[in-house]
C-alpha cells in the first residue's frame, strides 16, 4: 500500500504541471533545472540506481497471478500506475527525449510483449471467471478494468517507440520490433522466445458483442428519485455515480419517510432495505459497465494505431502486403460483423480501420498468375466481399449515427470501384456484388438516398459516391436494378430537380470557398452523369424534367464573366468546369436515348436554340477566335499567387473552354442541330442568299 501511495503523490505531482520540473522529477533521479531536466553524469538515473529503474524492474519482474486465483488485482493496479506515470514522462516534450532513450536502450517494448497475457475466457481474475453481467458487481471487475488501462497504455507506447524509431532511421532495431509485434522475437541465444503478437492481442472485446446490458430495476420507495446530483467524471472522463453520495441521498429520504410521522411496518422497513442495497448494486454495476466499455474502446483505438503504424512503417509490397492485410482483416471482420449495427462505438473505430486498409489494397496483386499469390489473392477478395457485405447488412439496419454510415458507404464504394473494371478477373466479384445489391434490396437503397437526400454534407457526399459506384456496377453487369429502384423511391426526379438551383448554389460555394458544398455538388453531379449514362436512367431523368431544371438554373444563360461573384481566372476556370459537368450531363442523355428519341432530341436542340450566345462564344474561344479567354479581375484577383499562379489557372481556364467547346460540338452532333436549322431556315427562305451560313453562327 506504501508503494500505492507514493505512486500516486509522483503522478499527482507530474499530472499537475507535466511540463515543468517538480519535486517528482528529482525522486526519479532527473537533475532539474529551472525549466528543463537532465541526467547527471555519474548519477542514480546514469548508473541505473535510481527510483525511475527500480519503478521499471517492479514493473517487468512482478508477476501479473498465478495458475491458482488468476491474475491478481494488486500487481496489476502497482504496474497499471507505474505505467501511467512513465506515459506522462514519455508524452511531455520536457522529458520525452530521456525517457524514450532509456527505455529503448533498456528494451522495454519487448519485455512488455513477453510479459503480456492474451485475455481468456478461462482467465480467472482474483478466483472470478467472467461469466456474465454478475462478474460486474464483484471486486474481481477492478481488477480486469485495471488490466485494460494498462493494456491501453502498452499498446499507445508501441505505437510511439514505433514512430519514433523510424523517424530516428534505426531499421535493425525496427526490424526487431516489427517481427516481435509479429510475434517473432529472437533472444540472444538466436532462439525464438514466446510471444504474443498484435493479433494475440486482440483478445479484448467479447466474442458475443454483450456489453451486459442489464434493465434498471424497478422501485416502490426510491422510484422518483433523482441522482443527477451523484453524477460525477472519472479519471478518464466517465460520467459515473458517486456512491458516498448516493448513500447520503438514501438516508435523507429514509429520514423524510420517517418524519411524515407513520410507524412503518417491519415489512416496509426490509422492503426499504433491499431496494437501498438493489440500487447501490446496480449503480456499482452501472459505473464498472461504463468503465469497462471506456477501456475497451479506448485498448481497441490503440490497437488500430500499432496496425497501422506497423504497415506504413514497415514498408510492405506485393506478397507480404497481402499476407498482413489478409491478417488483420481475418482479425478484424468477426468482431465488426457482430459490432457493425448494434454498438456503433465499437463499430466505428473497427470500420475506420478496415477502411483505411482497404483503401491500401493493390488489387492488382489479388489478381496475380503466381500460385501462391494468387491463393493469397483469392483469400484477401472473400474477406473483402464479407467486409462488403458486413457493410451493406449494417446500412440496411439503419446502423449508427451519419458519421458511421459515411464510413460503411466509402468502404462499400472502394470495393466497387475496385471490383467494376471491365477485366475477367473481377468478373466473379461482380455477379457476386450484384447478387448482394438484388439480396438486401430496396430497404437498402431507401437509406442510402435518405442519407444523400438529408443527412449530414460528409455523409451526404459519401451516401452520393456509393449510389453513383453501385450504379456503374450495374451498367457494368447490365444490370438496371438499381437505377430502377432510384427511380421508384423518386430519388432520380429528386436529383433532377435539384439543378435548379445549382448556379445559385455554385456562386455562393465560390464566396464562401466552401470546400465540402464544392464536393457535395459534384457527387451530386456525378451521380446524374452515371444515371444518364444508362439507356434506362436517361428516360427516367428526362421525364423527371432534367432540361427544364437545367433551363430554370439559368446556368447556361450567364455570361460567366459578367458574374459578380467570379473575380479572376481561378474562379472563371470553376465556373466553367460546373458548365462542363452540366453540359456532359446534357450530352449523356441525349446520346444515351439516340437519335429516334423525341423526347431527347427536341429539348437538346431547344437547349442549342435557347443558349445559342454562350454555344457560339465558347466555339470561338476553343477555336482562337477573339484573342482566347479573358482573366476577369485581372492578375492581381486570380489567388493563387504571381506569375505562376496567373499562368496556371489561365491554363486551367483554356482547358475547361475546350472541354466545354467539345461538348457543345457532341451535342450539335448528336441531335443534327445545324441539319435541323437549315431545314427549318429553308421554308422561310427567298432568293439564293438563304442557303448562307447555318442560323448557329449569326
């Protein structure tokens, strides 16, 4: 208990002012000056003596039990603060570089590995196994909280050591911490010693996905009390009840039944009794609960860190890159496919790192002829396909909060724009990712337009790049299940009649410089394009008054460089790259449906009629006619600094011209705009001089 306490007077001391030296600081042997610390040369610290080494022999040479009761909840409680004492040492910028020195040259990362013990069901803690929801309201529940805080802070210190011996270019010393955290670590002997790896230590979160959700009891004496007042923050920010207080509550309400004057029965009394002890119990049993979720979403964020710490810093190609991926995912996908729609917590950190690994797959390694890695291959592609359907199950149930679906849709969307190349390899990927869309259905659909339609922007914009992703899958595969569905949930007249505010909502982007709108416009756009693209999507759209939309926005009847709100070259180039998005948007459908449509073709060619100014100034500027595109504003407006910034963005301005010239020629094309207006000129027409120039270029 001696020792309890005079742990906890450093880490008061060290949690009160970290950054500056205290009385802490020379107890562990630091030689403190007025704003800084230091090793004394010949001291304690330098020669190993002091109360810093002797706190790191305790920690390493203290057993966590024994084979009888199980891990003990002393030993674990003196190391757990221990630990948190040299994390603030190794955190704070006025000792960090001592401390991670020391602890490096002590090899302190892989005694921790060697001393870790993976968490077992048959893991008794001080005689306890847990059992179930009653483990909570035993001391032993401490114990195992206590293991976790300090599984916590092993796992944020390997992510740290790992970091920093990269950056500090020491790769023998790298190359050892990367295979021990593999599980491969080889003593001085050259033989290997047991460790546990990364994935060994994913052994916090339960099989079953139960938090032990336990139903608040019901009262008869204390049913209409409030114990808001008993709230109060944990050392790690956990709002829990104070049960000192709770008890001093229960005694002022007995004290008030007995003051109203009635002799209460002996019945009532046992009564009071035993709901005052079934309240205590389930508030004891409601903070550990809490407690114990913290932990272990706090071990599993740190978890994740040491993952990907480890890929990016070891550097992994080609076969190696797949078999650790393949690793972490077979790691990782029980827990989110039982965690994916019921806890979004837990759900949340295990899909933002299933994300971020999937969007490190070279999928052209998964395809590769080699034998082995190509059985490598297929194995990563049927994690991915579960991984997508995890995802696709979790949408379907309305999963989580914005944030979380946002995760799921960019997951379901990097599988399908990886699997949608037209390449045989992926062609069984397809039928399969197609068979799933078909198997959750319109349900599916319903939330994903609802969240494109009026969720959160980053949500919105993430719900708008997966329809966009599963509507090129389908044009891939032949496929109009979902674009028909978009069109029975309304959703394509929905986006149709959205454009009839784009320009408006463009320019306000542009003065605002807001960058998430920008992108949410043009997923928007995007979406649309890929719908027009399909013989099916087009007739839907155009039915659902996309010309109509486009003519009521006004966007092609500006002149781009008369507008207040587009100051200079960068802005004029955006402008017309919202024109050019528009107009492919036009030319889509209008291609799509063919040249028999009637119901393209007339609104195209009123489309030419109606914005014959911009058509004809956009041909001429493509062209070179008229000296090219002009900068409004002048150099000074255009933002991006200089002469090269003039530059670039007058180049960005003529490419945009010209993509948006070539539209313009595809759709005179596509509908035989300059037949038709001769054809239409030539009733109307006397004399010879009428067979001139096409009406267009008056």
């Amino acid at each position: 208990m001696i020792k309890l306490y005079i742990l906890d007077f450093i880490f008061a001391c060290l949690q009160a002012t970290p950054n500056q030296p205290t009385i802490a600081h020379l107890f562990l042997g630091f030689q403190c000056g007025i704003d800084s610390v230091s090793v004394e040369t010949g001291g304690d610290f330098d020669s190993r003596t002091s109360m810093f080494h002797n706190m790191l022999r305790v920690l390493l040479e203290t057993p966590f039990g024994d084979e009888e009761t199980g891990m003990w909840r002393w030993t674990i409680e003196l190391k757990f603060k221990i630990m948190r004492i040299l994390r603030i040492l190794w955190t704070s910028p006025l000792s960090s570089s001592i401390v991670l020195n020391e602890l490096r040259e002590n090899e302190f990362l892989f005694h921790l590995l060697i001393g870790e013990i993976p968490i077992q069901p048959s893991l008794s803690w001080d005689g306890q196994l847990m059992t179930g929801p009653e483990f909570l309201i035993t001391e032993s529940s401490m114990t195992f909280i206590s293991f976790l805080a300090l599984r916590a802070i092993t796992l944020e210190y390997a992510s740290i050591e790992l970091c920093s011996v990269s950056q500090h270019r020491l790769p023998h010393f790298k190359r050892r911490l990367i295979d021990a955290l593999n599980g491969q670590l080889k003593g001085d002997d050259g033989e290997l010693m047991p460790v546990s790896s990364i994935f060994d230590l994913f052994d916090f979160l339960p099989p079953d996905g139960q938090n032990w959700e336990v139903p608040p009891p019901q009262f008869q004496y204390y049913r209409d009390l409030d114990l808001r007042p008993c709230l109060a923050e944990d050392a790690d920010g956990n709002p829990i009840y104070n049960i000192d207080r709770v008890k001093d509550i229960l005694l002022l309400k007995r004290n008030e039944f007995a003051s109203l004057g009635r002799i209460a029965a002996e019945k009532d009394i046992d009564s009071m009794d035993r709901e005052e002890l079934l309240l205590v119990e389930f508030l004891e049993f409601s903070n550990r609960q809490k407690q114990l979720s913290s932990f272990r979403l706090k071990v599993l964020r740190y978890w994740s860190n040491v993952l990907l710490v480890m890929f990016e810093s070891n550097e992994f190609k080609g076969s190696a890159q797949t078999s650790f991926l393949l690793q972490a995912l077979q790691a990782v996908l029980p827990s989110l496919e039982i965690y994916a729609s019921d806890n979004p917590d837990e759900a949340y950190e295990l899909a933002k790192l299933a994300k971020i690994l999937l969007f490190k797959i070279d999928f052209s390694t998964t395809t590769s002829e080699n034998g082995g890695t190509r059985k490598a291959g297929d194995l990563v592609s049927d994690k991915l396909f579960q991984l997508f359907q995890i995802c696709l199950a979790a949408i379907g149930k309305w999963a989580g909060n914005s944030e979380l679906r946002a995760l799921y849709y960019s997951i379901c969307y990097r599988y399908l724009a990886a699997i949608v190349q037209k390449d045989q390899d992926f062609l069984p990927s397809r039928h399969k990712a197609v068979k799933s869309i078909h198997v959750h259905g319109e349900r599916l659909l319903n939330v994903i337009c609802d969240d494109a339609y009026g969720s959160d922007v980053a949500c919105q914009t993430a719900a708008l790049i997966l329809l966009n992703a599963l509507v090129k899958v389908g044009s891939v595969e032949d496929d109009a299940y979902v674009v028909e569905n978009l069109n029975r949930l309304n959703f394509i007249g929905i986006l149709a009649d959205s454009l009839r505010s784009v320009l408006a909502e463009w320019l306000e982007i542009v003065q605002t410089r807001n960058t998430e709108a920008e992108l949410l416009w043009n997923a928007r756009l995007a979406l649309v394009l890929s719908i027009c693209q399909t013989r099916e999507g087009a007739k839907h759209a155009l039915q659902a008054n996309l010309f109509p939309a486009i003519e009521q926005s006004g966007l092609f009847a500006a002149d781009p460089e008369l507008l207040e709100d587009a100051p200079g070259a960068a802005a004029l180039e955006r402008h017309y790259a919202l024109l050019v998005r528009v107009a492919r948007v036009v030319c889509a459908a209008v291609l799509t449906r063919g040249p028999q449509s009637s119901v393209a073709q007339g609104p195209a060619r009123r489309f030419l009629s109606e914005h014959r100014m911009l058509v004809v100034q956009t041909l001429k500027r493509s062209a070179g006619i008229g000296g090219g595109p002009t900068v409004a504003g002048g150099g000074a407006s255009v933002g991006v600094g200089g002469a090269d910034g003039n530059r670039e963005a007058a180049q960005l301005l003529e490419g945009a011209v010209e993509e948006l010239a070539e539209s313009f020629m595809v759709l005179i094309a596509a509908t035989g705009f300059l037949e038709f207006e001769e054809e239409m000129a030539a009733p109307r027409s006397k004399g010879p001089q009428a067979v001139g120039l096409p009406t267009l270029f008056h």
